[in-house]
C-alpha cells in the first residue's frame, strides 16, 4: 500500500485519519451497547464497568482516545488547510495534530490507572 | 564521447496497452546523465522500436515524464545517479492514463479536463480596449503567479490517488489551472469556471494529500490552488451562484 509515490508525511497523515474514522466507527456498536445497558440492567453494566477495569482494556481505551483525538485535531487541520489562508507549515500540522492526540490520549492514560 | 564509469540496470515496460511487461537491460553509466539518455541510449543501441515522448531535454516542455523507480518525473531532469537504487532503475509510463506502447502515454483525456475546467481564457475586452492595470503585488496577481509555470507535464496527475480512484476528477493540474483564472482580473468566465469545477469529479474531490505538490518537478502547489477553488466554490454557493 505504501508506493513510493506515496511516501511522504501528509500522505501517512491522510491514511492516520481514514483508518482511525473506520476504527471509532467499529467501536461504535461496542459503546451504543453499553450505553444500552445503562439504561437496562444495572447488574449487566455494573459488571461490564468492572471488565473495563483489567489493564488490557484499559490499554486498549489508551488506543480509542488516541483514535479519537486524532480524528478530531486531523479534521481541524483539513479544515485550517482548507479555509483558512495557506499555510507553508502543512507538515508541522500534520505533526502537530498527531502530537496532541499522543498527549491527549497518554493524559486519559494516566488519569485512568 | 563521455567515459563509462560503470553499469545499469535498467528495466523498461514494454508492450502494448495489455501486455505490459518488464525488459531488462544492460545501459553504460555516464557521468551527468539523465534518465532520458538511458531510454535514448536503449532505443539507438538496442531497442529501436522503443516508443517514447521527449523533446526539449531541459525541462520546458512536459512530454518526457514517465515513473521512475515508482515515481512520477520529468526523465530530462532526473540524473541517474540521483534515482538509482542498488544500480538498477526501474521505467514504466505514467500512472492513470492509458497506455498507448511502451512507455508513450495517452494524454488526451488529461487535456480534456483541461477543456472541462474551464481552463481557457474567457476575455472581457477586445484589442482596442488599453492593457488592463494589474499590480504585480495585488493579492489575486500573486495567487495567479504562483500556479501559472505549470508545463502541463501530468506528473502531479500521476502521483494523485484520487484520480486512481475517481476517473472522472479533473484533477491537480487542470484544477490548478482554473484557480490562476479565477485569480485573472481581465478574465470574465469565472461563474461556469466555478460550476465546472464543483460537483462530481471536481474540486471537493481532492484529499489534500499533497502528492501533486510533492512531485511537481515545477515546485508548483497544486492542493493551495484546489484549496482555493474550496473556498471560491463556498463563497459562491453562500451568494447563490452555485
Ligand atoms: S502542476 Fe507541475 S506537475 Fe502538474 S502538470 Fe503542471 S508542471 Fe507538471
Ligand atoms: S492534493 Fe488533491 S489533487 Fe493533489 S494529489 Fe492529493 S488528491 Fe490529488
Ligand atoms: S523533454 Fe521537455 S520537459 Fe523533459
């Protein structure tokens, strides 16, 4: 998949958004279903809240949050691509939203644990 | 006649637009030769019905692009030494247009969409009006000047995945050229201009991932200009005229 007509930073900052926008859409059923319990059986939901408490789940939360921030900072940087005034730093974006999502995600981490 | 300071490996696609397949040959090392001398020095020494396009050699016309080693480039400016890979080199025609034999593309649907972007001037005065005053550091002047040295050489064309994957986009080049127009004081055609170049296969079809901007051999900014078509096309459609 990676061409070499393809190797350069903003095309990984591209496939970095696509695949974390087909990952939260597979997360999606998984969260709707435990929202659903919620709402249901307290004794189903209060044991799916103690599944979440293992360190593999929390990991895997590690992962979602960085999926998710990285879908929402790679959105804003199309968007400042896109309307705002061209900027020459479009790597430095690139960089940037990737960077904030790590330090969003490690700061979920450590509040988590 | 220069010296022979080694050997390449060369394969070049060769066969019809089906029957595609790699030619390996045995090309001397030139010192300050470019990637064209190699296809050059095949086709006089042993290969005379290799089928190619080039003709200034110095990077003014944009006939001589191919892919090299997996890369769109203009093969006139591309020294060996600087593109080859373990002594090999690897020539293929360019991505996402036909091939017509060999290495000899057909550019005719790439110029289409020139046609299709409204990529022609539309004048608003005749020859007895007087020169139209543009300042060269007006905004739109700039913006027109920055797109306007494109050669037509489909290299960006090549290295876009959206014109892979969608036929029908007119893609970087002709949407670049459209953006220096709607930058062009003197011009009257950028209402169609803007209609053409939204919808289906039109701007908002770009990804912004840049490959056009990374090959352009011109250091011209293809996805600036599509980015500006964006915003020209969200103006329009909030007045009304799209
Ligand atoms: S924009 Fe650059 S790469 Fe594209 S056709 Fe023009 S000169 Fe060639
Ligand atoms: S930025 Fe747009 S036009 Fe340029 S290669 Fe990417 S999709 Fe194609
Ligand atoms: S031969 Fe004219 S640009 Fe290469």
């Amino acid at each position: 998949m990676i061409r070499p007509h393809r190797s350069q930073p903003l095309w990984y900052a591209f496939i970095l958004h696509r695949l974390s926008g087909i990952g939260l859409a597979l997360f999606l059923p998984l969260h709707f279903y435990l929202l659903g319990l919620a709402l249901g059986d307290s004794a189903d939901f209060d044991a799916a809240l103690q599944w979440t408490e293992q360190p593999l789940v929390k990991a895997a939360e590690f992962g979602l949050v960085f999926l998710l921030s990285v879908h929402l900072f790679g959105g804003l940087r199309l968007l400042v691509l896109e309307f705002f005034a061209w900027t020459a730093a479009q790597k430095t974006l690139a960089a940037a939203a990737a960077g904030l999502s790590f330090f969003v995600a490690c700061g979920f981490l450590l509040r988590a644990i | 006649m220069r010296e022979e300071i080694g050997k390449i490996q060369v394969q070049v696609r060769r066969g019809g637009p089906d029957d595609g397949r790699l030619v390996d040959y045995e090309v001397p090392l030139l010192a300050s030769q470019t990637v064209l001398d190699v296809v050059t020095w095949i086709q006089r020494n042993l290969e005379p019905a290799l089928s190619y396009r080039f003709a200034c050699r110095v990077g003014m016309c944009g006939s001589c692009a191919m892919t090299v080693n997996g890369r769109p480039r203009w093969t006139c400016r591309s020294h060996v030494t600087d593109v080859m890979k373990d002594g090999r080199i690897r020539i293929e025609p360019l991505r996402n247009l036909p091939v017509i034999k060999d290495l000899a593309c057909d550019l005719s649907g790439f110029f289409d969409k020139w046609q299709r972007a409204e990529g022609a001037f539309v004048p608003t005065q005749t020859r007895k009006d007087s020169l139209a005053p543009i300042a060269p550091q007006e905004p739109a002047r700039q913006a027109a000047s920055a797109g306007i040295e494109c050669i037509n050489c489909a290299v960006c064309y090549a290295a876009c995945d959206a014109v892979e994957q969608n036929p029908e986009y007119l893609g970087p080049a002709a949407l670049n050229r459209a953006w220096t127009l709607v930058n062009d004081a003197r011009d009257g055609g950028n209402r169609a201009r803007l209609q053409a170049v939204t919808g289906p296969g039109g701007c908002q079809s770009c990804h912004s991932q840049q490959g056009c901007t990374s090959h352009c051999p011109n250091a011209l900014n293809p996805t600036r200009s599509i980015a500006g078509l964006k915003q020209a096309a969200a103006r329009a459609w909030l007045r009304g005229e799209l």
